[in-house]
C-alpha cells in the first residue's frame, strides 16, 4: 500500500498549485491511509455511474489499491472529463452504457458496485422515467452481473426513502414516509424499489449483497453546472459570486452534511466487511444543522456578502434528516471525521478554484 501512497501515479503530472487535483489527491490518500488493510487488490470491481461525483472517487481509489476497475457509465449526469485521469492506467477501463440495457462480461467480475443513477432533485422534475429505469431495471441487471458471476453486490440507496421521516436520528430500521405520487416519487420510490430487488436476490438467489443508504454528502467533484439543485454547491455558487443565497422555508428545516471522503470510506468499508453481508447501513453523518446554519457558515468562510432570499418550500421537502449511525459504527467500525466547516472549506476551494 506505501507505494501507492508515495507515488499517487496519475497524480504525478499535476503541478504543485493546481488545487483542483492536490483536493483530490489529498483526499484519496486520506481515504486509503484510513482503509489499511481493507483493499480490493487483484479483485475485477464494476463500478456503474463511475464518471460521477461519488463513481469517481470510488474509482480513483479502487485503481490505487490495485483492483481491475470496469466503470460503466453512459455520462447521463457525471462528465468524462472526471475519469480523464484514470484512462492512463492499465487496471481501469471505460465503458459508455445505459444500465438499464442488458450488457454481459466474459471475465470474471468479483464486485459490483451500482451507483448509477442521476440524483439532484433538480433531475427529479427532467427526467424521472430514466431514474425509475437506473434504479430498478438497472439495479435488476446489476444483480443479475452479481448473479452469473457469484460476485458480491454494493447498492447505493438514500436516506430518500425515509421520505419526511418522522423519527429522527433515522435508524435502518424506520420504514419510511414517502409520497409515491409528488415530484420526488420517481427518486424514492425507485430507489425503495430498488431495496426490494437486491432483498429478493438475496432470498432467491443467495446474493451477497449490501445496501448503503447515503445521506447528503458534498465536497470536489460535485458537478457545477446545474449547482442549484443541491444545497451546498448552490450556497457556495451564490456566495462567492455575491449573489443572493436562495432559502427555502424558514431555513430551520435539517439536513447532516457528510464530506466525500468520509462517505467514500464508509462506502468501501461495507463493500468489503464480512460482518457486513446483506446487511442495510445508514452512511452519513450524525451532526445536525439548520438549512440557516449552512447558509450563514458558507458566507463567513467565503467571507461574502451574499443577502439571504426566502423562497417557498418545495413539496415534500423533508423538515429533518438525520442518520442513526450505529450500525455503521458497529459493522464497519466507521464515523465521518471530517467536520462541516473543514469539509465546507475544502469544498468552497474546489469550486472557487474552478474556470
Ligand atoms: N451524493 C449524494 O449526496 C447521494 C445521496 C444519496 C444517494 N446517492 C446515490 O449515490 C449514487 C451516486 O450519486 P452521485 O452523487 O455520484 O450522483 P452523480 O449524478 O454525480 O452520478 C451518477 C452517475 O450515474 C450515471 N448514470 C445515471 N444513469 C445511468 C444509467 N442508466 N446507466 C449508466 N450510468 C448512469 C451518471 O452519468 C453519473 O455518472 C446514486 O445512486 C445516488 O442516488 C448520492
């Protein structure tokens, strides 16, 4: 593991003062450091949705431990320009694909890691006949991938699927209030869809296969363009361009931020624990704030002087979102550890130091 940490190749052609990839590669060496012994080296690993903002870390360090990474993508919502750098080595390989489409491989793959899927809420009202696709016809040709070739699977689902959660820490085992027919429907719905069928692969089929529900996670490699579907990049958008911070509600509605690297490890962790099998974990982080804190602690860092606008709440808005992460510190021995304002910090260099 100390080579991969001392020569970071592919890093290697970038200059001291870019902070777009020293972000990155700082970040990634954080990830492995914390990973230890927890490798996926020699494994053929498939990585659907892997051009995305969290597809491509995983990639990004699935290649640095030595996997053979496979990542199929048809660049819906991630950029090619994100897996630029990984095209130089021999253990990663691109491949451009609806995974709602069947598609077969002859070699062996040992993990499949399906995070395809667009997720910005702005994406929800554009096109929510291809999420239901990528979550449920996609997830089932994923699991099918698992199937032939007996590999483990990692679903990427959401706390989305509490819905406006009534019990909040939110435990794994709160089953969720959702609306079927608003304008999240096609996100949540999909993605509970989605929990069925790996639980029915399970069951049916024996399939090794773990679900991840992420919470609300941020930091470089968020995309920018169509930044105001989520609320971190359009914050940061807003405040370093001096524009009014658009809030919706009063503002006291939650939300618990979790910087990439912290999910990125939390992710791979249950990937990989035995402990872990067809088990269902919260990863996000447990600290709590107020759509009003984030707003006012981006315009301090980036020192702005952004006014705050209030806009009506959009349906469905969930008024608290929390994880429970018990689970995941007992299974996966894990908790974030990077708090929101260096995560923020972080992030808001990312952004501002994009053309
Ligand atoms: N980022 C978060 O805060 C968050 C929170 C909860 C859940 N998740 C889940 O994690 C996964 C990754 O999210 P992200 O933030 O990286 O989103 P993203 O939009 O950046 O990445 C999703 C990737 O999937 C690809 N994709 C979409 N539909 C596809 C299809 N049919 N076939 C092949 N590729 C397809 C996109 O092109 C993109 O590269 C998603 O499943 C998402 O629902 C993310």
């Amino acid at each position: 593991m100390a080579k991969f940490l001392d020569s970071m190749i592919g890093f290697n052609n970038i200059s001291d003062g870019d902070i777009h990839m020293n972000l990155i590669s700082e970040g990634v060496n954080r990830i492995l450091k914390n990973l230890d012994e927890i490798s996926f080296e020699g494994q053929r690993v498939l990585v659907t949705g892997g051009a995305g903002f969290l597809g491509t870390w995983l990639c990004n360090v699935l290649v640095r431990q030595n996997a053979d990474v496979v990542c199929v993508d048809n660049l819906a919502s991630g950029l090619e320009s994100n897996i630029s750098n990984l095209k130089s080595f021999d253990n990663f390989r691109f491949v451009r694909h609806d995974i709602s489409q069947p598609i077969l491989f002859d070699e062996k793959i040992d993990v499949v890691m399906h995070l395809a899927s667009r997720a910005s809420p702005l994406e929800f009202d554009k096109f929510p006949i291809q999420i239901i696709k990528a979550n449920t016809l996609g997830t089932w040709i994923a699991l099918g991938i698992a199937k032939k070739h007996r590999s483990k699977l990692l679903y990427t689902s959401t706390s989305e699927v509490y819905g406006d959660a009534e019990v909040t820490p939110t435990p794994e085992t709160y089953n969720g209030n959702v609306n079927p027919v608003g304008i999240r429907g096609c996100y949540d719905e999909s993605k509970r869809a989605g929990e069925a069928i790996c639980m029915a692969y399970i069951r049916q089929h024996g399939i090794d296969v773990r679900i991840a529900r992420i919470f609300n996670t941020y930091g470089p490699l968020m995309r920018a363009e169509g930044v105001y579907g989520r609320v971190v990049p359009r914050f940061i958008d807003q405040a370093l361009n001096n524009k009014p911070m658009t809030i919706f509600g009063d503002g006291k509605q939650t939300r618990s931020f979790c910087y990439v690297t912290d999910q990125i490890e939390g992710l791979m962790r249950l990937a990989w624990m035995e402990e872990a099998e067809n088990e269902v974990i919260n990863i996000g982080n447990p600290v709590e704030k107020t759509v009003m804190e984030l707003a006012e602690m981006v315009r301090e860092i980036t020192g702005s002087n952004s006014s705050f606008e209030f806009y009506p709440l959009p349906q469905d808005d969930p008024r608290k979102r929390c994880p429970d992460i018990s689970k995941a510190r007992k299974f996966l021995k894990w908790e974030p550890e990077i708090n929101l304002e260096e995560g923020l910090k972080k992030t808001i260099d990312w952004f501002g130091s994009l053309d």
